[in-house]
C-alpha cells in the first residue's frame, strides 16, 4: 500500500528574511550611523550611538527568543564595522568590512558550484533540517547550481558598487547601497532557492511514488508466480511416481 505523507509547508521568503521585524533591526545600526554622522560631523558619535544600537536590538532579540546567541549575531557584525571605522578615523571604513564580506560570500558561492556542492541546497538543508538526497539527483543538483549562482551574483554586485561608493567617499550613498543591495536581492536570491527546492522536492517525491510503485508492482508479479507454481505443481503428475505405480501394477500382473 502506498503511504500518504504531509507534505512540510515550507517557510516563505519574508520568513527565511526573518520577517518585517528582522529587516528592521538589522538595518537600525546602519542607519543610526549614518544619521549621527551627518548630523553631527563626529565619528565617535556615530560609532558609539550605532553599538549602542545594536546592543539594544540584540538584547531585545535575546529577550524575545529567550537566547543570547540573537544577541551576539547582532553586535558582532556591527561591532566589527564601527572597529574598522575607529581604526581608520573615517566614516565609510564603517562599510568596508561589508564590502570585502561580499566577495568572500560570493567566492565561497561559486566555489561550491564547482566542487558539485551547492551552497543554495546545503545551507537549506540544513536550515529547514531535510535530507540530502537532492544530491544523488543531477536535475536537482542543476537546480541548486543556478540558485547559488544568483546568490554569487548578488553578493558581487554589492562588491562592485559599495567599493566604487567607497573609492568616491560617498558614505551617505554606501548606507543606501547597504540598504538597498541587501535585503531587496536577498529576496531576489532567496526566490532562486525556494524554486529549487520546490522543483527538486517535487522531482524526488515524484521518483519515490514510482519506486514505491515499481515495488508494489515486483511484490504482486513475485506472488503471483508463486501461486502459479503452487498450481502447476497440484495439477501437474509426478511423472517419476507414476512411472513407479506403473512398474508395481505391471509386477504384480507378471506374478499372476
């Protein structure tokens, strides 16, 4: 019999984003940063009120998901970012950690595509904790190698266009960047991967219903052949006892 399963609803875009409240916080320290900045032509300013930030954010992520992990993630990056801009005594070092970010992504990105690994369907695996047989799938696999694709292309048009910024001192178009080039071609990246998975799930649930099949077909053709022998064997002599029962008749015959 063949089994029903649930299907698992997957998670929406906006969700894997981490919501409207997930974009909102990630994107305050930038903004807090840039403002002070502007408004007050301080960069320890603008440092100190973007950590400031980013330490209330991760206290109430920490507070709402009852971890501290939120809590770290959220300064950690910011940290980082207001570090390098104290360093270098300028506003827009504040994005060069980004910056350089994007190219490591990217380069790990396609890196995966060619060692046959894509990155699209690993970390979606083990996000949303599924098997890896897409993997033994060359369609899947195919499937995965574009959504990585994009996600590569994604990370290196940030490079190209916060570096020109940050070459040209454009700070206040760098948070724009920054905004704009995040969370908007993370969707565009992030639709490239549910149509891969949903593509994949639905090539391999496809190939499991007709294994199955093939299975139940094998079983019946199996149990049916044995019946057949049954049969053959009750309705068929034994040509050597009735050979035997011929020569005893004939014996007897002969005594008499």
């Amino acid at each position: 019999m063949t089994s029903v399963k649930t299907e698992e609803k997957q998670p929406t875009v906006l969700e894997q984003m981490g919501g409207v409240s997930g974009m909102l916080y990630s994107s305050l320290p930038v903004l807090v940063f840039v403002i002070i900045n502007f408004t007050t032509k301080n960069l320890m300013a603008a440092i100190i009120s973007s950590l400031a930030a980013a330490v209330v954010i991760g206290v109430v992520l920490a507070v709402r998901k009852g971890t501290i992990q939120p809590a770290i993630s959220a300064v950690f990056g910011v940290g980082i970012a207001a570090f390098i801009a104290y360093k270098t005594g300028e506003a827009k070092g504040f994005f060069l950690f980004g910056i350089w970010q994007s190219v490591v992504y990217g380069s790990a990105f396609l890196l995966s595509i060619i060692v046959r690994r894509p990155l699209a369907g690993v970390i979606w695996t083990f996000l949303n904790g599924r098997d890896r047989s897409w993997r033994d799938d060359k369609a899947s696999v195919r499937d995965y190698d574009i959504a990585t694709f994009v996600w590569a292309l994604v990370f290196f048009a940030r490079f190209v266009v916060q570096r020109w910024l940050y070459d040209e001192d454009q700070v206040g178009w760098l948070a724009v960047a920054r905004l704009g080039m995040g969370y908007p071609l993370m969707a565009i990246a992030l639709l490239a991967t549910v149509w891969a998975v949903r593509r994949a799930d639905k090539r391999l649930k496809a190939a499991e219903e007709a294994a199955e099949a093939k299975a139940e077909a094998d079983a019946e053709a199996a149990t049916e052949a044995v019946l057949a022998r049954t049969a053959d064997d009750l309705l068929t002599p034994d040509m050597d006892e009735l050979k035997r029962v011929v020569d005893a008749e004939s014996r007897d015959k002969s005594r008499d």
